[in-house]
C-alpha cells in the first residue's frame, strides 16, 4: 500500500491520484475543514463531482465494481488537505 497527502491551494483542481491500471482500491479522505470534490476528471468538478465533507472520506474498490486505476482530481474552495491509500499489489 502507498500513504500519501495531497495539499489543494484554494479555488484549485489538483491531481491526488495518478492512472495506475494495476490499482485494486483507493482511499481518498478529507483531512482539512473546507468540502472537497472528487472526480476523474478536471472539468465542472465542484458541480459534478463526489463531495466530501470535511473528515469524510471515500473509497473505490474495484471488486465493487469501481475504477480506482483511474487518475483522481480534486478541487476545494479553502486550503485543503486530503490523504490517499491505493491499494496496489
């Protein structure tokens, strides 16, 4: 497994999870006190995407039937930090 925390400036879309096809599961969490928007994709995120409030977090699992090989973005209205799990043989 890999640990990582990806800091998003205010009012910016920031990559938190690279296209990894071997990746079986991500956890994405919400570790900061603004709404974060996740989605697999840059575009309309704050409308369109997963909201997150503050300490909540997600998880994709692709024996769910999710695709966590897929690159993640992110997108907060305040500082922001979120903290990643990807589950990778």
């Amino acid at each position: 497994m890999t640990f990582y925390t990806v800091s998003i400036p205010a009012g910016q879309t920031v990559q938190v999870a690279a296209y990894r096809p071997r990746r079986l599961s991500l956890l994405i969490m919400n570790d900061s006190d603004f709404d974060v928007y996740v989605a697999p994709f840059r575009d309309k995120i704050a409308t369109h995407g997963i909201r997150l409030m503050p300490y909540a977090s997600i998880i994709f699992l692709e024996a769910d039937g999710d695709h966590p090989e897929l690159e993640y973005f992110a997108y907060s209205q305040g500082n922001a930090l979120v903290r990643v799990v990807e589950g990778v043989p």
